[in-house]
C-alpha cells in the first residue's frame, strides 16, 4: 500500500490534524501559564485575569479537538455514502435474459455462474424472457 493512498485512508486531513495539535499545544500553554500565574495570587479576585486565560486555552483545545471530529465524521460519511452507492449499483437488477445467468433444470432459480448452489451440477444457460418470469433470483448469490 503506497504512502498516498495510506493518508487518503484515515478520517481526517493533515491540515485537519496539525491545526488541532497546535491548537492543543497552545492551550497546555496557556494552562500552565495560568496555574503557574494563579499560585502566586493570595486573593480570590486576583486569580480572575488567570482563570480567564485558562478557560481561553480550554474553549482553544475544546474547538481544535471539536474540528478535528468534525472533519473525520464528515470523510467518514462521504465513505460511506460512496459504499452505499456501490452497493446498491451491485443490487441493480440485471436484465434476466443475460446469458451470463443459469438455472439448473427442474429449479425454480435463475443463478450466476460460479454461485455455490450451481457449481458441478447441470446448469444451462437461462432461457428466453416468457420462461424466465416465473423463475426468482437466487438468494445466496444475488444475481
């Protein structure tokens, strides 16, 4: 697996992640600068300007880690929309008149070629639209 393809593989952007690490490491900052800052003030109304500043860094780590989630959950959707949308290109049903489909005579199945239910049995390719209508698609193999 190329390095490219490892990166596109994760849940946020490296622009995601260095803008929540630095917004991290700025708060841890600002937190010890402030308990440093507020253990030298003998009064209550002293301590203000530093429970301020680290209740700054706490909203700055709080909104880089928010942003970080964000971004993943929104890749992570758009991968799953996309796998949503594989699948259900997968189930488009497929005209049964496509030889590519078999049915074992006597069944009541129409199945694809290589499907586990056909494989060393007599199957036949499948037969004109009027005798197919009444077969169903196979249920393990999907065809």
């Amino acid at each position: 697996m190329s390095g490219a393809r490892a990166i596109d593989a994760r849940p946020w952007t490296a622009g995601a992640l260095r803008l929540t690490v630095a917004a991290n490491a700025v708060a841890a900052v600002l937190l010890v600068v402030a308990w440093y800052g507020v253990a030298g003030e003998a009064r209550l109304a002293d301590a203000t300007p530093w429970a301020n500043l680290s209740a700054i860094g706490l909203v700055l780590a709080a909104f880089g880690n928010a942003r970080l989630i964000l971004v993943a959950r929104s890749r992570i959707g758009a991968r799953q929309a996309a796998l949503r949308r594989s699948r259900t290109a997968a189930r488009r049903p497929v005209d049964v008149d496509d030889a590519r489909r078999v049915v074992v005579p006597g069944g009541r199945l129409y199945h694809r070629p290589e499907c586990r239910l056909v494989v060393g049995k007599p199957a036949e390719p499948l037969a004109p639209r009027s005798s197919a209508e009444a077969l169903e698609p196979c249920g393990w193999c999907r065809p």
